[in-house]
C-alpha cells in the first residue's frame, strides 16, 4: 500500500505495526536536519569546502550505497552534492532511504559539510 509516495510496509516493517507510514516519516524528519519529503523522495543539498570534500563524501555514499544495493540519485558541482533518496521498487519511501539518509548526514558531518 502507497500513501503520497511512502511505501506504507516497508516503514511498517522498520518502526511498527501502530503508526502509519506518514506518522512514521514525520516522525522521522526532525532526526534528518535539512532532509524535505517531496514528491516521495527525501531531498538534500550539502555543500562542502571545495570539490574534493564533496567527491571524498560521495565515495564513501557510493561504497555503502554498492554494498547495499541501494543507490541515491545524485548531482555534484563542484563543492555541492544534492541527493534524492526513494526506493524505486517499492514506488515511494521506505525505512532504506530513511536509513540511507542518516548515514549520508553522518559521512556529510565527517567529511567536513557546511
């Protein structure tokens, strides 16, 4: 079951049978600083010092994101990165792309993010 682009059991899965999938990603958006919920994805620009700073985070996004078989779509100029996070197969969000965000803020924080 879909709602507004969330996949609806797969958030089910990770935070509950109680809250619905919209409760469960509003709940979860205060814990995403700077992550937006738009059209079913989660949505972030991070901005680094230079370009290096910013291909050394998407390496470390992209090894995770091999590993995981699960893969954000992406854009890099120069020092910016902005990243979409949805689960295609499933058709909207799902605890992946909840979990995906929270590693990316943890690389972002690590590689020197502004």
């Amino acid at each position: 079951m879909h709602t507004r682009g969330i996949h609806i059991e797969g958030l089910r899965k990770r935070y509950g049978e109680g809250d619905t999938a919209v409760d469960a990603l509003r709940d979860a958006l205060p814990g995403l600083p700077g992550w937006t919920h738009n059209d079913g994805k989660l949505v972030q620009t991070f901005t680094f010092a230079n370009f290096s700073e910013a291909f050394a985070f998407m390496t470390r996004v992209a090894l995770l994101a091999d590993k995981l078989d699960h893969h954000p779509e992406w854009s890099n100029v120069y020092n910016r990165v902005d990243i979409l996070l949805t689960t295609h197969d499933a058709g909207g969000l799902t605890a992946r792309d909840i979990d995906m965000a929270r590693f990316i803020d943890r690389a972002a924080a690590e590689t020197g993010v502004r």
